[in-house]
C-alpha cells in the first residue's frame, strides 16, 4: 500500500499545482472520483488488466470512455497514466491529490469504522468533536468493521483513535496478564 502512495505522489503534486493555478480543485477531485469509482466495474477491470492489448490502446479506450463527462485536463492525465502504465495507480493518485486537498483548505479526511451503521447525528457529534480536537473542517466517510464489536475508530492523517469495545478487551487483557 506504502509503495502505491508513494509511486502515485509525484503525479498527485503534479495536477494539484494545475489544479490550484487553474482554481479547479473541486473539478479535479469530482472527476478523479468518478474514474475512480468507475474503475470498481468489472469490464473496466478487464480491459486494464487485459495483457492482449497495448498500454497506448488501453489508454484511449479507457479515455473515450469519459469523454464529455470530465475536463480535457484530467482525460489528458488519464491518458497519460495509461500510456506509462500507471493507471492502476489511479485511486492512490486520488488519495494523495484529496490530502493535498484537504491540507490546501486546512481539512481533515476523517474514516469512522464502527461495527454497525452509524445515523447521521452520531456522525456530526464525531466530526464536531474532531473539529475542535483538529482545528480543521471535518470530512468524514465511514466504514462497517465488524471485528470492533462495538464502539468507533477514528483514522486520519497517521493517527488512530481507538474507542472500539475490542480495544479496551484487549487492554484489559494485557493488563491481567501482568
């Protein structure tokens, strides 16, 4: 995961400078994100992963079919990761573009696991407790991890906080042990 982050960085820098010169870094996270979720389907998958067809025209295949949907600037970046065989690195390219995002509007990517579905009123009293832990705007996306067994875990930047019901078992455990 480590060696993705770190291949896709230098393209993440480099259409967050067009991005930010262009005042277009609401477009560039909404298109990227729409190639991204896209790439999740099956018959996109294929023809990625197909080794019977060129890098050059698995790019403009994958290219066309976002024509007219996205900006010329990110069908041309698309394209580019596609003929350096790179387009796999399209989410991590993402992830690191919204950090630097996120960073530019002093916000805060949050991920709220918990073992069951949190309402949105749980959600906002978690992003205004983060708000003023942070000092930064809160966006939160949340995840359904069942080996939590109850309670939350709060993952932004490199840091955890860890609420869950397993942890504090844990805890308790080392702390027999001793």
């Amino acid at each position: 995961m480590s060696e993705l982050l770190t291949q896709s960085r230098p393209y993440a820098e480099a259409i967050f400078e067009i991005a930010k010169e262009e005042n277009a870094l609401d477009l560039w996270v909404s298109d990227l994100t729409l190639i991204a979720i896209s790439m999740q389907e099956a018959e996109v998958k294929r023809l990625i992963d197909s080794p019977d067809i060129s890098q050059k025209i698995k790019a403009e295949t994958f290219a066309k079919l976002f024509e007219g949907e996205i900006s010329n600037k990110v069908l041309n970046f698309v394209l580019v990761l596609g003929q350096a065989n790179r387009i796999k690195l399209l989410k991590s390219v993402l992830d690191n573009f919204k950090n630097l995002v996120a960073l530019e509007k002093n916000e805060k990517n949050i991920v709220i696991s918990s073992s069951y579905a949190l309402d949105s009123e749980q959600v906002e009293k978690i992003k205004e407790a983060m708000q003023k832990r942070t000092g930064s705007i809160i966006n939160a996306s949340t995840d359904i991890d069942k080996s939590l067994i109850g309670g939350i875990k709060i993952s932004y930047d490199d840091q955890v906080i860890d609420l869950s019901l397993k942890n504090k078992l844990e805890a308790l455990k080392a702390q027999l042990r001793n």
